[in-house]
C-alpha cells in the first residue's frame, strides 16, 4: 500500500465523520424545530402571545428543518402574510416566534457543539 492509498483512506474517513455529523445535526435540527413548535402552540393556547380570534394564525404556524450544503439548521415561521405584523407591531410587544426561537437557541446550540465536538 502506498502513501497515497494511506492519505485517500484518511482523507474518505475524514469526509465519512463530516457526513455523518451533518446528519446528526439535522436530526437534532428537526428535533428542536418540534420542540419550538410544540411549545409556541402550548403557549399561545391560553393566547400568551396575542389574543386568538380565529385561529387562523396559530394553525399556519409550521417548523421545519434544513440542511441546504454545509447550512444545517431550524426554523419556526408563520404561514398567514400578516404573520410579519403580528411579530412587529407595538415595537414586538406580541412577538412569538422571536420569543420561541432565543427560547430554544442556546440549548440548540450547546447540544450542537456537542455533537460536533466543539
């Protein structure tokens, strides 16, 4: 075997291991983006956020996951277009999805290095 073969060998394990963390990352992502999920419903079931009138907004609310090249993350959005007012207006005074989202980002993030071994 040559030295070549050798640093092939270490160079497809090398890539094997960043696979594999990517794909940990994006089960943890899609983890954390039902947690957020689950947690903005609960809440804004006794209209923490806002007052529900007709539910219209609550329901449209979805989380996903994302793994878009090396990018491995989470998302929680509305899916009303007066989502966007609903988060800024009265200088965020009923903003959810911020809320939610530093709610869960330094637990993500603390799990994340861990798994990456950062």
């Amino acid at each position: 075997m040559s030295i070549y073969d050798d640093v092939n060998k270490v160079t497809r394990n090398i890539e094997q291991i960043f696979q594999r963390r990517k794909v940990a990352l994006y089960a943890l992502s899609l983890d954390y983006a039902a947690r957020a999920l689950q947690d903005f419903r609960s809440k804004q079931a006794q209209d923490t956020y806002w007052i529900n009138r007709t539910f219209t907004a609550v329901d449209s609310v979805f989380s996903d996951a994302f793994f878009d090249g090396n990018t491995v993350g989470w998302l929680i959005a509305h899916g009303v277009q007066y989502g966007v007012y609903l988060e800024l207006a009265n200088d965020g005074k009923h903003q959810s999805l911020r809320t939610t989202i530093n709610q869960f980002a330094k637990p993500f993030l603390d799990a994340a290095k861990k798994l990456v071994g950062g």
